[in-house]
C-alpha cells in the first residue's frame, strides 16, 4: 500500500503550480515538500483536458477514509494561501495535502503524518475549479 502502487495524475496546470511551490519552499529550507517533491517526479502530466474523473486535483473536494480509525473526512485541497482549516480547505503542502494529490478514487496509501503512519483510501474526488478559492 506504499506510495510507488499508486499513479500519481496531474494537470499540467496542476504540476506548473506545484513545481513553483516545491522551489519556493525548498528555497525556505523547509522540510516539507519533499514527499510532494518526490510526488511531482513521478506524476504523469495531462492536458487540463484529458484529466480523468475522480482524480484529487487542486481545488478538488476529497472525501478520505482512514482506514485503520474508519473515520472518513472531507476537505477541500488548496493552494497554501486559500487554506482555512475552519472551512476545510487544507493546504497541498500538508502531509495530507502532498499525500493525496494526483491520487484516483479507490486509491490506498499507507503515509507519514505527523502522528505517525496513516493509512488512507481515497473515497471520492470532485474537480471544483476555481470556485474552490472563493467559495
């Protein structure tokens, strides 16, 4: 259920906004990009229009089942400066956010949260477009 069982699809729109992110914050120093680093160096880049249903893409709703707690969360994925934990906007730079994206539903990833392993299946992902940021 490791990480290299899962294809990793993104947008070309998608991968030109997280390639900047991952320079922007590696440039910072900070640690955390690098699992959506080694994500991004493995994805296969579509076509905004050839993008396939049910893929997590930015400002795309997820419905996730945690499938060691059965607890299942949904949340929308954002660009760091539109995330609002309070309106369950997560930032593509969490560990959550970097573990699920490019991922398609019925997807399961076993990923390093800072509480320790999670293991995730992807349940459902709905492409909300820009209305995302502003909704």
């Amino acid at each position: 259920m490791n990480a290299e069982n899962n294809q990793v699809i993104l947008s070309e729109d998608d991968f030109r906004q997280l390639s900047s992110l991952t320079e922007n914050v590696s440039a910072q120093g900070n640690k955390q990009e690098m699992t959506l680093s080694y994500e991004l160096s493995r994805a296969k880049v579509l076509k905004n229009e050839k993008m396939p249903e049910q893929v997590v893409r930015l400002n795309s709703r997820v419905k996730v089942k945690d499938l060691d707690s059965k607890r299942e969360m949904v949340f929308d994925i954002v660009l760091p400066q539109f995330s609002d934990v309070k309106a369950n906007k997560i930032s593509v730079l969490t560990p959550m956010g970097s573990a699920l994206i490019g991922l398609a539903a019925g997807s399961k990833i076993a990923w390093k949260m800072p509480a320790g392993i999670r293991n995730l299946e992807v349940m459902e992902a709905i492409y909300l477009g820009e209305q995302a940021q502003n909704a």
